[in-house]
C-alpha cells in the first residue's frame, strides 16, 4: 500500500489508521467508513461486497481493529449480513495493550427492533452488541433479546442518534467506527457527527441505480472537511477527511 498523501510510502495499514484522534466533547470521536466505485455507486446488486478488494479489506480490518465500537444501521446489518465482530492473536493483543477490549463491541441502531435475536450478530457474539432504539421498542422487546443484546432506549418517535452517542461515551468507547448504511450515515452528517470520513474508491463503473453514501434531510450549509491522508493500492484510493471545526 503506498501513501499518496501526506508523503509515498509503503505502509502497514493498522499502523495507519490507528494513529491519533482528538478526544470530541461529551461523545467518542466518529469514524464513517464507505466504499464507491468510482463513479458513485455504494453497491453491487444490493451489496457492497461487489465493489471491494484485498486492500479495502485490508483497510476494513485495520479501522475495525482502531475502534472500540462498530456502529451500523439495522437495514445494512440484515443486507450485509452481518455476523460478530472478530479479531485475530495479535490485533487482541494490540487492543489489550492500549486498554481497549480484545474486540470492538456491535452496536446496531434500529428504532423498531425489526431484528431476529438468533442472528449470527447477537448469538456467536463474545459479548452482547448494544441495540439503540426508541425508548417503547426497548420496552416492547426487552424479553425477546433478553441474554443477547444490551437495548439502550434513546428517544421516542426515533432514535436520537447524539443521546447514543453519550450514552456509548458513559460506557467507555472513545472511536466508534460507522459502517452505514446511507439513512444512518446521512443523519450523522446532517447533525454533524462525523468527526472522519473514509472512503475507500473502486476502480470500478457500475452505472445503474445504486445510492449514494449519504442520504437524509438537508442542511444550510455543505460540512468542511480537510483531507488527512490519501493512500492507494492495487487501482483503489483510500481518503481520510477529518471534519473543520
């Protein structure tokens, strides 16, 4: 992997992207990562798994391995079929070293709790992922994830993603990592959330329909970003934009 920007140079990407984040006020620091190819597209027939390769996995594994939670949408955790969160010997062994846990905790954010307990997600978990959602579903499903997820009930008629966010803060998390999908990525930034954004570009045309990486409600003004780093490998690039604030 060679480093574009700031300088060239082959790189160790865990080394890279575990580097240091500012401590954000109240909430942990919040990292979106998303693949396009490059001409837009999110995904390939429905999946973003179309789009990656060795390196973008490469750098999946390396921003997972940074975080101490990994945040997704619930419609993206079905789509993608998301299992547990896993980590290999030695990046535990990293993680135990600075503190962290030996993996990254789950959380998936759904506001109707429209998921099944038997999941791959929350039954081979080594610990419970933390379900955010509205105060009555955490009620209304409390039994049915009983032992196999942690509902942290934020807001009524929808999840208040900034209340999620204090509340994993409260429970230690200092990176939370995004994973999507658009609709969650989309608030984020309308409530100007995004501390970072990463986006991995394929050297790929798809054409078609597919959505963009953000989608929600608009706002007066586009978010200052500047870039950080801009690393490419085999055709993909890599950048990382931190928020101007």
């Amino acid at each position: 992997m060679r480093q574009i920007f700031p300088s060239p140079a082959e790189l160790d990407a865990i080394d890279v992207y575990d580097g240091h984040r500012p401590p954000a006020d109240g909430r942990p620091w919040v990292v979106v990562d998303m693949i396009t190819s490059a001409d837009g597209a999110i995904a390939v027939e429905g999946r973003s798994g179309g789009l990656g390769g060795p390196a973008d996995k490469e750098v999946f594994r390396a921003l997972r391995a940074a975080a101490d939670v990994v945040l997704v949408g619930a419609g993206t955790a079905r789509a993608e079929r998301y299992g547990p969160v896993r980590a290999d010997a030695a990046t535990r062994e990293r993680r135990l070293a600075r503190g962290q846990d030996p993996v990254a905790r789950l959380v998936v954010v759904s506001g109707s709790l429209d998921l099944d307990p038997d999941a791959a997600m929350f039954a081979e978990a080594e610990r419970p992922p933390v379900l955010l959602t509205t105060g009555g579903s955490a009620e209304r499903r409390a039994a049915d994830f009983a032992g196999r997820a942690e509902l942290v009930g934020v807001g009524d008629a929808h999840v208040d993603l900034g209340a999620g966010l204090a509340a994993l803060h409260g429970q230690g998390a200092r990176v939370v990592l995004v994973e999507g999908g658009p609709t969650l990525n989309g608030l984020l930034v309308a409530q100007d959330l995004v501390d970072e954004w990463c986006v991995s570009i394929a050297p790929l045309l798809v054409g078609g329909e597919a959505g963009r990486a953000a989608q929600g409600p608009a706002f007066d003004e586009p978010r200052a970003m500047q870039l950080h780093r801009l690393l490419e490998a085999d055709g993909y690039l890599f950048a990382t934009y931190r928020r101007l604030r």
